[in-house]
C-alpha cells in the first residue's frame, strides 16, 4: 500500500549545526505538509508544497518538494534549542480525503 | 476563537470499559479526523468526517465508532477498551477535504488525549 517514509528516525544536534531530514513516498503525491510537534504538544502546521521542484523558506527552514514530486525535505540552518520537537511531512492519499504521515523525525539541540 | 478542545487530557480505562473522547471545533470547518500517535509510527487516521452525517474509516478503525451530528462536533467512542487502543488520540479539523486538488490540506490539530488502558 501506500507508504511515507522519512529519515532519519531521529538526530543529535549541537546548537548551531545544520539539519535536515527526509521524506520519500512510495507514489506521486500531488502536494506535501511538513508539521513540527514540541514534545508533549501536537502537531503544528509549517508548510505546503505543490509544484514539482519547489523551494520555500521560513527563516532559517527551508523545505523542498522533488522533481518527480515523490520526496521532500526539510533543512534547518543553524539551529536553535527552539527547533527541538520531531518533524512530520503528510501527504494526501490516494482516493483522497485521507493524509499520510511519515513516522516523523524528532530532533534533540545540545545547547 | 479556541480552536480544535479535546477533552479529557488524561483517561485510564481498565480493559473492557467503554468511553468517548470528546472533540470540537469553532472554526467551521467541514472536515475533521481522529488519529492516534504510537511511538516510532508517526499519526494514523481512525475516522474522519467531511460533514455532519458523514463519516468514514481512516487506516486504523476497529475498536472505535465515530458520530458527526454537528458541524463543531466529532466525539471518538472506544466500545470495549483494549490495552492496545493506549496511545495519545488527536483530533484534527479542516478548511478543505484534503482532496488532492486542494488549495491548503492544512489541518489544525487539539492538544491531544493521552489514553491508557490497563
């Protein structure tokens, strides 16, 4: 069936370094959401992507929809202890009304 | 405006009880879903809704019934609690149906249920 994947499953950080994560999915997806939830929160809503190859920043996040519109990323410049949390992409599934969630990436910043 | 409530926080069941999770919206949104997040699996759709009086299965329904009477209400029923239904709950509501041509799939999720059963 349909799948999301995203890596890595989780990474240690020191403040200030770069990060960045993964989502690939096993069938074209007409656009793509990447949320952050803090721990012990829910998840929050960062970003859409729609066309093929797009790039989007927001500040120090820039996210990227692929090509073939089967994978995405998201990288942090520089982060923050305020960057802690686990990141999810979500796309829609097919058949619609439905969303996808990759397994989420959770970050921890060594301050 | 308060957004997604889900009430309560924090529920302990003991195997075979039953009970509602209790979820609303004032944001007018049509669609709504309840997900559970388990470690390591990121959040799986139990039921959605895409109206009052329409609602369906998501990946994960068994265990769980659904009702949609109004447009701000979307209560999760757990019919006979399971130690394997202990998992944070969320709901989440909608300006689109998340249909693929959508403009925004963005969805606005509650502050979350953490159930366990024991």
């Amino acid at each position: 069936g349909q799948q999301v994947m995203q890596i890595p499953q989780y990474q240690h950080v020191q403040e200030g370094e770069d990060f960045t994560t993964y989502c690939n999915s096993s069938t074209t997806l007409s656009n793509i959401q990447w949320y952050k939830q803090r721990p012990g929160g829910h998840p929050v809503f960062l970003i859409q992507l729609v066309k093929s190859g797009e790039v989007k920043k927001q500040k120090r996040l820039t996210f990227q929809f692929g090509e073939a519109k089967k994978n995405s990323s998201l990288h942090i410049t520089a982060t923050q202890t305020t960057d802690v949390g686990t990141y999810f992409c979500a796309g829609p599934r097919t058949g619609g009304f439905k969303t996808i969630f990759g397994a989420g990436t959770r970050l921890f910043v060594k301050a | 405006n308060a957004g997604v409530t889900q009430t309560p926080k924090f529920q302990v069941l003991k195997t075979g009880q039953s009970m509602t999770l209790q979820c609303a919206q004032d944001m007018n949104h049509e669609y709504m879903s309840w997900y559970r997040q388990d470690p390591g699996m990121g959040l799986r759709l139990i039921h959605y809704s895409v109206g009052a009086g329409i609602t369906d299965q998501g990946e994960v329904p068994n265990g769980y019934n659904v009702s949609r009477s109004t447009t701000e209400d979307f209560p999760l029923r757990l019919l006979s609690a399971a130690p394997s239904q202990t998992s944070v709950y969320f709901c989440a509501s909608s300006s689109s149906k998340l249909r693929s041509g959508s403009s925004t799939n963005e969805q606005f999720f509650g502050p979350g249920t953490r159930l366990t059963v024991l």
